[in-house]
C-alpha cells in the first residue's frame, strides 16, 4: 500500500525551507564579504592587536566570541583606510596619500 503524496507535501516544504534559507544565508554573507569567503584560521597577521578589556564585559556578552572579533576588526579598519572596503586588500609596498592623516584611534567624545 502506497503512501498518499499529500502527506509528504509539508515534509517537501520543509525541506525546501532549509534549501531557500541556506541559499540566502550563503548568498547575504558573499554579498557582506564583497564576494570573499568569511575569514577563518586567521594568522598572527591578523591578531597582531593589543588591547585590554575586562571580565565584566565578556560576562554580559554571553560568549568569548566578541574576542576574535576585535583582533579581526583591527586590520579590517587598516584595510578600509588603505583601499576605501573593508576586506580589499593592496600589494603597494606605499601608502596612499592620505594614510598618515587617517589615524585609527578615536577621540573621546566631550562630557560637558
């Protein structure tokens, strides 16, 4: 006895579900990353930055992960300010006009 084709119907769409959600998931990060692949097993490259921080702040994100994150951040700024995107990358041995004003360190904004 066969099984009726109306009861796998939702198990179809299901499945079709996962299909459209990892297809636009892959397509969104590709368009995020300007048609790059996500930065994985990043050398001592791209965790040259000191910095400190404190427990209090990991303990209310929930995860370490925000740590990763900044050392990443850090040569992505560098990126952005030698070539203009944030994962475009330049061979010149020089940088452009402009670089040694573009400092990365931030100002604090007033109190007063």
């Amino acid at each position: 006895m066969g099984v009726p084709f109306e009861a796998l119907l939702p198990y179809g769409i299901i499945v079709g579900m996962f299909g459209v959600t990892g297809v636009g998931l892959y397509a969104s990060k590709r368009f995020l990353n300007e048609g790059k692949k996500n930065r994985w097993n990043n050398d001592i490259w791209d965790r040259q930055s000191k910095f400190e921080f404190d427990r209090g702040d990991m303990e209310t994100t929930g995860s370490g992960n925000w740590l990763k994150l900044i050392f990443i951040r850090t040569v992505m700024e560098r990126d952005l300010r030698i070539t203009g995107t944030w994962r475009g990358q330049s061979s010149n041995p020089v940088a452009p006009k402009g670089f040694e004003v573009s400092s990365p360190w931030k100002l604090e904004k007033r109190i007063y």
